[in-house]
C-alpha cells in the first residue's frame, strides 16, 4: 500500500505542483491549505508524512509542528522554508521536524529527503539489534534509548544518528557520510543539519560526566566509549 503524504500549503500552485510530483513517485497525497485544516486530516487520515510550509495563515507551520509534538503525534514532518535563515531552520529542527528544504527546491531533492525520512521512521525488522556504547543503550526493536537505564526521548531523526554512530563507534564519520546514511542527502551539501542533530544528541546524552560525541575538526563526528 502506498504511503500517504500531507501537503501543508497555502499557495494552491505548490500544492497542486507536490501532489503531482509525489502522486507520480508512487505516493498518495492529500492537501491542506492552513495548519487547522492540516490537524483535522492528520486526525482523520493518519498520514505517514507531513510536508509544511513555514508561512502560512491562521496557524504556522511551526505552531502546526509544535502542537503535534506537544500531544504526542511523532508523524515524521519535512519544512518548508522561503528563507534559508539558519534561525527559521534551528527552530523548525527544535520543534519536532525531521528535515527542512528552502524554496525554490528541486524536486528531485524534495523526493529523496521524503525518502530518507520515511526510510528511518521505519524499524527494519529483518535486522533488529541491541546497540551500546558506554552508558548509553539502543533498541531497535522497542526504538527505545535509555541512558544509564534511564530512557531518553529522541526524534525518530535523532534515534537513527545515533544508531549510526554507534554502528560505527570509535570511527570518524564524515558530515557527506551521515548526511547520506541518515538523510538521504547523496548529492554535495552545504547543510548543517547533521551539526544541528549532533547538538541535540549532546544536550540529551552529554551528562552525568559522559562526553562522547566528539567533533573531529575538518572531518566530522565520532562517538567514543566512555575512558577508563
């Protein structure tokens, strides 16, 4: 069954223009023309995506994204911004959003991000395992990551970061390499949404005299088993 993809726009053009493109891609979509008419379909239909606009009226993409958050609705959700301002990102990636691309996009750019995030939503069953690296646990079968047996909530963007540096632990991961395994982005990228997400990982998993995610500069990021 095709996945189902909310389209949060209030210019009618934008609207019509993603819904072909990703009704095309193999998806099937529906509209919405402001956040409160985007709640009420998100509540009838259970949509597996959420592509949003920043501006719109009656309610904005971010109080639309921070009031899903708020009860609990993880729906993966992709922003989009008419301003690449670094303030507008920072703080779509803070409410809850999994991703952000800034007008005018290609929309082969807009299909693999929508790809990347609906891939890491998704627990591959086939290949399920318990992930350590000092105090810090990952399950992937419950998607549950505790710390020192205390569970820590992370996004569904944020969980699938750590899997891979835990994967990969002791190992410097380069910002093209996660920005390829975590976001799909396989093209070069001047983003800095992986040191965004690193950030976020510090601030939630930085504690209790453990500082493992370290940044290797010029090179990128590793996370390191706690010193004896």
């Amino acid at each position: 069954m095709a996945e189902l993809i909310l389209i949060v726009d209030d210019e009618i053009g934008v609207r019509e223009l993603l819904g072909d493109a990703l009704r095309i891609a193999g998806f099937e979509t529906i509209t919405a023309p402001d956040g409160m008419s985007a709640l009420t379909a998100i509540r009838e239909k259970k949509p597996d995506l959420l592509v949003i606009d920043i501006n719109m009226p009656l309610m904005d993409g971010f109080e639309l994204v921070e009031r899903l958050r708020k009860n609990g609705d993880n729906t993966p959700a992709l922003m989009l911004s008419a301003r690449a301002d670094r303030v507008d990102v920072t703080r779509g990636l803070t409410l809850g959003a999994d991703d952000y691309v800034t007008k005018p996009f290609g929309l082969e750019e807009l299909l693999l991000r929508i790809k990347a995030i609906l891939r890491r939503s998704h627990i591959s069953t086939s290949q399920i395992q318990n992930l350590t690296c000092g105090p810090i646990s990952l399950d992937e079968s419950s998607h549950i990551v505790t710390f020192n047996g205390e569970i820590i909530d992370l996004s569904p963007t944020e969980f699938r970061l750590l899997q891979v540096l835990i994967e990969n632990k002791g190992r410097v991961l380069s910002k093209s390499l996660l920005l390829d395994e975590v976001w799909g982005i396989t093209f070069e990228s001047e983003s800095t949404v992986s040191d965004t997400y690193i950030s976020y990982l510090r601030k939630k998993l930085h504690r209790d005299g453990y500082e493992g995610i370290k940044t290797v500069r010029g090179v990128g990021f590793v996370i390191q088993e706690p010193k004896k």
